[in-house]
C-alpha cells in the first residue's frame, strides 16, 4: 500500500474516513507520534497489534477529544479523573478507569480497565472530532525500537505498511505519557512519564476541600472535628504531629538540637526540658515555632496528599495556631469554635479535674474569641448543648 500524507494544510477528513474503514493512521501528539486504529473495533486493534509486535497480554490506552468522552468509554469515573482531566488535558497523562463493555476486550488485554488520553496537538484533536471514536495509539514503533519523534522516523519503521500519516512537525516532549490508576485507592502511577508525579499530587490535593479548625480549651473544637470525621473527612490533630515528629523527625531535631543545647542533656531530647526554657523566654518560644511550624507544615502537606491519593475529596486540619502556623493557608476556609468562658471552665473541669480557678487562668492565657472572628472565615459559638453544636455543624458543612 502506499502511505498517504497529511500536513498542517490538508482536510483531515480523509484520515478520519481510513480510520472508520478499520485502517491504520499514524499521529503526533506533544509526546511521541501514535500509530493509531479505531479503538473499537476488534480487527483492527487485533490488526494494530500484529503490526508493531506488540504482545497482546499489554493494554492498549485509548485516545479521546476530551473529558466528555470519559462517559463514553468508563463507568464509576470518580471525581478525581475531571479533576485530572481539567488540570491536565490535552495533556501527557494517561487515566486509568474502569472500562464499559463497548470497549473491546482486545483492548483491555482481557482486564476491566481502560487508560484514557487526550493528546495536546491540533492535528490529532481535530482527527479525533472528525473520526468520533476513540482512537487505540501506542508508540508508532514496532515493539522494542525507540518512540518516533517525527513523521520520518515514523516513516522509516512503517511506510508502505499503513495506510495514512499525520505529518504534525517533531514532538516537543519526546517521552511517553505518565499513566495513572484511578480504579483501586490509593492511586497508583503506572508509568512515570512526561507529567510530573508531583504535579499530578498537587492537583489532587488542591481539588480537596480542606477545612481548618481552631479554638481555644474548652470551646468544642475536638467535637467538630469528631463530627467531620464520622462524615468521612480524614482529621489531622497537629499537636499528635508535632509529637510524632518530635519523636521521629531527625533533620526537625538536629535544628532545636543546634538552637537549644540545653534540651538535649546527654545527648537525648528532653521534651520538660524544651518547656522549660521556651515558656519562660518569649524570643525563645518564638524561634520553636519558626522551627517545628516548619516541619508540622510539610507533613501536613504529605499527609494531604496521602489522603488525596486514597481518594478523599475533603480532610480537616485540627490546630490551636492554625493561622499563626501558616496552616490556614492550606484550607479552602478556617472555622474558629469559641463558647463563653464560664462554660468553657466548666467543660475542663470536667474532662481534666482541675478546680475552677485553674481552668479560667488557662483561658485567659489564650486568644479570645475577637482573634477567630477577625481572622478565620466562619466562627461557631458552642454556648449550649451538645446536640446544638452538632446542628450548627451540619448548618455550615451541609453534611
């Protein structure tokens, strides 16, 4: 046969005609050049793979014109493939779903899944629209050759051999797509490619709702986050992280080892110690907080993504110093939890066994409820009962 080319010029329309017919096409994408068949029909893909020597025990990924063919082709699309989708294509990301049965099981390689890509180039996207299918494109390559960069080296390996090529320039990219599993928690890249697995965590991540709580003793903080958590929110009490990495984060204490000597008394870290030098010593507990502010930060930012990889689309960050921490930076808004300060006495008399007059020194010693109204986004106020807390909560998180 003799290998038809298209330019930047040319009507793709013939092109997409070959590939409704059950032809071969190879396209650029802003990764390497596919060698393209009609993603749905058996022959041809069988066909596909005979081409490029490709064992037929390897999925073939599908290339789509948009997330809105994600419906097309899968079924229980979490959230989480729009968000990628919307961040990232046209794009080099592969998303893994759970395939519907129109999708061949040639394709699937006998699995339940199918990978979904939308490539970044206008040649490609208008075939795609005009052809209306999904398009199964591997590497334009025979299998174990390297990936085509531009349409002569496609050429070298397949002319005469298939029927049409899009000639689209070199690719800009040169390397695979990065192949992401959405179908079983947590997600899991597949393949690292030319998208960075760090962008992909930030997108995750920053598509979840993360709420920050704060308040003083006593004011109902700890129930609230209990009730988000019974909703399904992942809750992350910074104190328990400030402990943790006391315990274990090696590079966080060789900094308080080098600023205060004095908390390492034969060399192991002594926690009374740290208490008593930084509570007596304003410029000292404020270098603490530079410090371990720091790292709490950052493993709050690791456990976010944790929890975004597992699927989660809302986590809440439980802090006293929620805004002088830098923390309230990561949440989509900050709720402060206050209540009257006789009630707030009473509420840790009861859960520590102190006397009244030690519970309301305690208070006095923190922010009052003046700092959370002017600086976090909601306040609730906790001056009644438990069950009224818990309607104030489902009122503002409508869950």
């Amino acid at each position: 046969m003799k290998t038809q080319i298209f330019t930047r010029r040319d009507d793709p329309a013939p092109a997409a005609e070959i590939l409704r017919a059950g032809g071969f096409c190879a396209v650029p994408t802003e990764t390497v050049y596919g060698l393209c068949v009609n993603g749905l029909d058996p022959n041809a893909v069988a066909a596909l793979y005979e081409l490029k020597g490709r064992p037929e025990i390897k999925p073939l990924s599908l290339m789509v014109a948009g997330a809105s063919d994600m419906e097309k082709y899968a079924v229980d699309i979490p959230p989480q493939a729009y968000t990628l989708a919307r961040a990232f294509w046209p794009g080099p990301l592969t998303i893994v779903l759970k395939a519907k049965d129109i999708i061949p099981s040639v394709v699937r390689a006998g699995g339940e899944t199918v990978g979904l890509r939308c490539p970044d180039h206008p040649m490609t996207l208008e075939l795609l629209r005009r052809a209306g299918l999904p398009l199964a494109g591997p590497s334009a390559n025979p299998s174990g050759l390297p990936s085509p960069k531009t349409a002569e080296e496609v050429l070298s390996y397949f002319d005469g051999r298939i029927d049409a090529l899009l000639d689209g320039g070199p690719c800009g990219v040169g390397r695979e797509s990065t192949i992401i599993d959405l179908t079983r928690t947590p997600y899991r890249i597949l393949r690292r490619g030319a998208l960075p697995e760090e962008a992909i965590d930030d997108a995750l991540t920053g598509a979840m709702e993360v709420i920050g709580l704060t308040g003083g003793s006593g004011g109902g903080k700890t129930t609230v986050l209990h009730y988000l958590e019974e909703s399904g929110a992942p809750g992350m009490d910074c104190d328990d992280v400030y402990h943790r990495l006391l315990k274990e984060c090696v590079p966080m204490l060789g900094e308080l080892r080098s600023r205060f000597p004095e908390a390492f008394p034969g060399g192991s870290f002594d926690r009374k110690a740290l208490g008593r030098i930084v509570f007596s010593d304003a410029d000292a507990l404020q270098d603490l907080n530079a410090i371990t502010h720091r790292y709490v930060r950052e493993e709050v930012r690791r456990l976010l993504r944790e929890h975004a990889r597992n699927g989660r689309t809302r986590a809440v960050i439980d802090a006293v110093e929620l805004i002088e921490s830098g923390l309230g930076e990561l949440c989509t808004f900050t709720v402060g939890v206050v209540a009257d300060p006789n009630r707030r006495a009473a509420r840790i008399m009861a859960r520590e066994g102190i006397d009244r007059d030690y519970a309301l020194s305690r208070i006095a010693a923190q922010k009052g409820d003046a700092y959370y109204e002017q600086h976090c986004t909601y306040v609730i106020h906790n001056d009644g009962s438990r069950e009224e807390l818990l309607e104030r909560c489902r009122e503002l998180f409508g869950i």
